[in-house]
C-alpha cells in the first residue's frame, strides 16, 4: 500500500485548506480510511475517519465541526477538508487506514496555520 498526501501550506487563522490523500495497492471503498496528525513535540494523534461498509465518519473532539473527512472511489482518494483553521492544527498530516498499518506511512503533508 502506498499512500501520498498532498495540499498542504501555510495559512491564517479561520482559513480553509482542503489535504488529498493518493492511496494505491488498497481500494478506499474496501477499507476504512483515516487522518491522522503529528504536532511539533507531540505524539501522532487521530482526527478523521470514514467507514468502508457504511461511508458514516468519525471526529477527533478537536476537529468536530471544522472538518470533513470523504472519499473519491473513482479516482481512489481520501479528502480532507479542513475550515476555520486554528494554530493548534498545525501538524504535520498523515492518511493511513484504520486502524493504521505501520508499514505504509506516507511523508505527510506540512500544515501551518499562523497569522
């Protein structure tokens, strides 16, 4: 399985950015597909998921309500969109399945939100 996340930057404060997550060697419809993040200093931590059988997802506490976790079957991708941005998000951004599989960490994405 290979997984490359793209779209991330630097943004302000209560603006929007909207990561994709390319997977290949796995169909986003047959697994549950999920972001995870890493902050400078902290461990990598949960913030979206979407279940294969039902499509229903699933927020971390501190992203409920700003952000949107999809999935694009044709084009074999995992969106994130992410709104009113706070510099607690900034991380660096991960896709993987749920629950994650070791082997197939990506670089991730850099976001920073800073005015």
């Amino acid at each position: 399985v290979q997984l490359v996340e793209s779209g991330g930057g630097l943004v302000q404060p209560g603006g929007s950015l909207r990561l994709s997550c390319a997977v290949s060697g796995l169909s986003v419809s047959r697994a549950t597909m999920a972001w995870f993040r890493q902050a400078p200093g902290k461990e990598r931590e949960f913030v979206a998921r979407i279940a294969w059988t039902t499509g229903d997802t699933f927020f971390a506490d501190s992203v409920k309500g700003r952000f949107t976790i999809s999935r694009d079957d044709a084009k074999n991708t995992v969106p994130l969109q992410m709104n009113s941005l706070k510099p607690e998000d900034t991380a660096v951004y991960y896709c993987n399945t749920f629950p994650p599989d070791t082997r197939s960490w990506g670089q991730g994405t850099q976001v920073t939100v800073s005015s």
